[in-house]
C-alpha cells in the first residue's frame, strides 16, 4: 500500500482542484519546483 506524505497530498489536493498552478503551490509550500516535482513522481 502506498503511503503518501502530507505534503504530496496537498500537492495533488491543489492540482486536481485546478484552482492553483505549480507556481502557487511552490509559494504556499516554500518547495522548489523539482522538490514538488519530485514528491508527484515518488508513489
């Protein structure tokens, strides 16, 4: 079973609601964007 951290949750709660772009989620998480990027590609 997949554990997902807080983090990728948010992530991928901020995406599918289409709302915020990649840039607002690397502002609202203080991530880079390969950290972000990172954090989608680890299952």
């Amino acid at each position: 079973m997949v554990r997902y951290s807080p983090t990728r949750k948010l992530i991928l709660a901020a995406l599918s609601d289409n709302k915020l772009s990649l840039r607002d989620i690397v502002k609202a998480t203080k991530l880079t964007g390969s950290a972000i990027n990172n954090a989608l590609l680890l299952c």
